[in-house]
C-alpha cells in the first residue's frame, strides 16, 4: 500500500499556453460545429451565436423598442384612454406610430445611395475605434483612450495636411495618414509602457490621456500656427485638396469616401495579425494567461506594449478619416464621442474583428436611421438612443435572449471573455 501523499503534478507551461491560446482561438472566432449550415457559421463568426438567437435577438429588440414608441406617441396614449370602448383606434395609432418610426429608421440608413452613404460615413470611424479597443482586449488591457487617440490621430493628420502644400496627392494623402496613425500610436504606446513598466492601470491613464488629448487641441488651437487666420472661433487652417480621401467616382455628390477602404483594409490586416501571426498568438496567449505565456518565454510587457499601440494607430485612423475625409479642418471637439462609442462596438462584437466590423456598420446603421427618423417622425433624440441601445443589448446578450425563450446553451459555439476583471 503506498502511503504517499497526492501530489498534483507540475504545471507545465507548454501545455498551458497551447490551452490557452486554442481556447482563445475558438472563442475568438466563434467557431460552429463542422457540421453546421454555412449561413450558421458564417452568423456565428460575425456574432458569437446560432442563427435563430440571432433572429430573436432583432424581434426582441423590435418588439420592445415598438412599445416604447407606443407608449410615446400621442395619438396613441390619447387613444389609450378610451381603449375598452374602443380598442381599434389604439391599435390603429400604435401601429402607425411603430410603422412610422421604424419605416424611417430603415430607409433612412438603408434607403438609398445617399442613405447607404450616411450609413457608412458614420460606421467607418466606428470601426476603426471598435478595432482600437479591440486589440487590447485581445492581450486582457481594457484601452478606454480611444477618444483621445481619434484626436491625437485627427490633430496630427491635420497639421500635416494644412502645412504642406504643391504635393501631390499619392504623396501628401499616404504622408498625412501615416502622421495621424503615428500620433495616436504614440498616444496608445504611453499607457502601454506606464503598464508594462510601473503597473499603472490603463484605465486609469488612458482617460488621464483622453482629457491631455482635449485640452491640448484646444490650446493649440487658439495659436497662430493651427488656427485660421480668417476666423475669430477656434477652427485650425483648412486642409490640402491634396491631403484630403477622395470621394468615389460617380458619387461626388455623397459623402462616403477612400476612408472606409483604409479602415476596411486595417481591419483585414488586423485580423491577420491577431489570427495567423506570431504576434497575434502572443497578444493571446498574455491575454488568457501571462503566467503561463510568461513561463513560454513570451514577454508580457512587450505584448502590452504593442497591443496598445497598435490600438493607438487604429484610433488614429478614425481621427484621420474625420479630418482628412469629412471635415476638412480641425475643431474643437471634432471628434464627437467617437472613441467611447469603439467602446461598445468592440464589446458588441466580442472582440473578434469580424465581430466588430459587423457591429460597427450596425451602429453606423443605427445612428444614420436614428437621425431620419427624428427629422421624419418627430420621435425624440432620447427615445431613438432608447430604442438603439435596447437593439444593441439583445444582441449583445445572446445569453439573456436564451434565457427569455429557454434555448439550450450547447449549441457548439464559444463564449469570447473579452476583458478581464479589474487587477487581474
């Protein structure tokens, strides 16, 4: 009889980051079982789930948003008083107003060329930003300085498109990116190294960065060098033809432009990183166990640090897009709370970049459809937030939407943890 103790074998670090970095893969990809349809794989690697959790999801979201709107609109709450004599009339009013309001939700973002346009002159920066949070996720930092690299990013692109002029443009447009990515780089590369170096939180000092970012746009503003010297309020110079995204030929008239093609193209070479690189596998393997990645010979710091500044540069080429692509000048506040809604573009999409390019032209979607149907319905500005964000939390909670209809959880698809908790 051996009386020995039980003695839990050793940690072996191999194994534990090959774990490691294969659950995170799956997750991160959100894989469907071999077998499924290709409509189930292809909904569950853009949203984490089956099909059918995603189609009640939208009705969910639609049939709570519709008596929001009902219970909102006038004619139908007057008709409401008088509902048991006769209910026709509130069912007429309600369905008007629920018809109304998203009748011009979906043709205002989806209507036409110069909605479709709208659409993605608002997702383009979305994506961009939902892309800037979404790479940290990856290696576990939480960067909430994605505003204030959109304007670190936008400032920089700026400066360079206003002060260079008789250049041409596959010179000066490519010269005024770079300056924007680099910028925000440098911005996203600081709490990087404060984290790696100190254990300073990135929370913390990313949104420490996000008020140094305003502020220091605002002074620079109100210097001679940047500011317009034809105007009295603080609008920068106006920025180069030659540094600004063409728009499209043939669509002049509309607003999209070159810019949604470099997002478009950042977020396939982001993928590529965070899926097929060595990098990507060590941003990963940090992410769901530095212990482990640690003992590997991988080096947290270095993963914290890049993470960060490749999230840095992504935010920057929103800020680019804004100024280079749409505005045309540097002002104060330009960037519009961009930053902080990466932040729920990147968590609406789990963190995977399909998942946030999905979720960002769905927000896009949300806030071009969200702008129509307040100028068509008279619905107000805080009922159509109400009405976007309950779309956003049924799709964001596939768990909730199983619970409301008792969908069995095993349906062979992963559950992306996309942060970790705080101090971990």
């Amino acid at each position: 009889m051996n009386d020995e103790p039980n003695v839990p074998p050793a940690d072996d670090p191999e194994a534990d980051i090959a774990a490691a970095a294969e659950r995170e893969r799956e997750s991160a990809t959100h894989k469907a079982p071999l077998g499924a349809p290709a409509t189930q794989r292809f909904v569950a690697a853009i949203t984490g789930t089956s099909v059918v959790v995603t189609i009640l999801a939208f009705v969910s979201a639609i049939v709570l948003g519709a008596l929001v709107i009902t219970f909102s609109d006038d004619a139908a709450l007057e008709a409401l008083g008088y509902v048991t004599s006769r209910p026709s009339d509130f069912l007429s009013a309600a369905g008007s107003a629920v018809y109304d309001a998203y009748h011009a939700l979906v043709t205002g973002s989806l209507g036409g060329l110069g909605q479709l346009s709208e659409t993605l002159v608002a997702a383009t920066p979305l994506i961009a930003t939902g892309l800037a949070v979404a790479i940290p996720l990856r290696a576990g930092l939480f960067n909430i300085g994605a505003e204030g690299q959109v304007i670190a990013g936008g400032l920089t692109a700026g400066i360079v498109g206003f002060s260079l002029s008789g250049w041409p443009i596959v010179i000066h447009l490519p010269l005024a990116v770079l300056a924007g990515l680099g910028g925000a780089a440098l911005m996203g590369w600081l709490p990087g190294v404060l984290k790696a170096r100190t254990g300073a939180h990135e929370v913390i000092t990313t949104i420490m960065l996000n008020n140094t970012a305003a502020l220091t746009t605002t002074y620079l503003l109100s210097t001679a060098f940047i500011r317009n010297p034809t105007r009295n309020d603080p609008i920068s110079k106006g920025i180069a033809e030659s540094a600004r995204f063409p728009r499209f030929p043939g669509l002049g008239s509309y607003r999209v432009n070159v810019s949604i093609i470099l997002v478009i193209v950042l977020a396939i070479i982001a993928f590529w990183l965070l899926e097929r690189s060595t990098t990507g596998f060590e941003l990963n393997a940090v992410g769901s166990n530095p212990v482990a990645a640690t003992s590997a010979g991988m080096s947290p710091n270095r993963a914290i640090i890049i993470a960060m500044a490749i999230g840095g540069a992504m935010a920057g080429a929103a800020g680019a897009a804004e100024i280079l692509g749409i505005q045309g000048r540097i002002t104060d506040g330009f960037s519009a709370g961009i930053g902080f809604d990466g932040i729920t573009v990147a968590l609406l999409g789990r963190g995977s970049v399909g998942g946030t390019v999905a979720a960002g032209l769905l927000f896009g979607a949300l806030k071009s459809g969200g702008r129509a149907m307040q100028a068509q319905t008279g619905t107000s500005l805080d009922l159509v937030v109400v009405i976007q964000a309950l779309i956003i939390v049924f799709i964001a909670a596939p768990g909730l939407v199983r619970a409301l209809y008792r969908i069995k959880a095993d349906d062979g698809l992963g559950t992306t943890r996309v942060a970790k908790g705080w101090g971990s």
